[in-house]
C-alpha cells in the first residue's frame, strides 16, 4: 500500500510540474553552459584578411592588353614568378598560375627568368 501511494504522489508531483510548464520553460529559457561550466564566449577573432596581389616589377604587367600596348613588335609571354619560367600564349599555364604577370619576352632575360623546357613558340 505504501508503495502505490509514493507512486501517486509522485505523478501528482509530475503533473502539476508539467501542467505548470515549469519543466518546458526550464529547458528553454536556459542557457547552455560548456561541460567545463563556463559560459560560451562570442566568435572574436578577427576575418581573415584576403592576400593583396604582389606588387609588379618594372616590365611586368597586370593585364596582357597592357603588356601588348608596352611591347610592340615583340612576344607577349606570362612569367611565372614563383618557377621563374615563362610560357607562351597558348600554353596551359599562360595567364593561369597563382603568381605572375604579363611581360614582354625581351625582358625576361634581365629579369631572370627562363622559357618554359616543354613548349614550343608559336
């Protein structure tokens, strides 16, 4: 008899909880703690800032209409400034590598930099 009173009294005790709504707004309303009982700090850190183009050295050029406007009657090649090789229009890396710029092929002689070994001019 003890037993199914405990039993009564206990979903007694549920049902006011819940029809109180004490046990939903109890999950709601608080908030959520680390395991380590510290409150969540808000995202600080500063965006990543996006890497500026590297500066052109003197020959070099941003577009190949400004390579071609600077370098009449010669070939327009694109150097490759992290190889130090340079490819010919029509060549895979022409204009598509991550560092580079637009020169004229008489300049980069002086400039230290060599024709790719694998193509040919056209």
């Amino acid at each position: 008899m003890k037993m199914h009173f405990s039993v009564f009294l206990f979903g007694l005790a549920l049902t006011a909880f819940a029809a109180d709504g004490g046990f939903a707004q109890a999950q709601q309303t608080t908030p959520t703690q680390n395991p380590f009982g510290l409150a969540a700090q808000p995202n600080t850190a500063a965006p990543k800032k996006s890497r500026a183009a590297p500066a052109l050295k003197t020959g070099q050029f941003a577009s190949e209409s400004e390579a071609k406007a600077s370098c009449p009657g010669d070939t327009v090649v694109w150097a490759n400034s992290g190889t130090k090789v340079y490819h010919h229009a029509g060549a895979a890396a022409y204009g598509t590598t991550k560092r580079g710029a637009y020169m004229c092929e008489k300049d980069t002689a002086a400039a230290g930099i060599r024709a790719a070994k694998n193509e040919k001019r056209k």
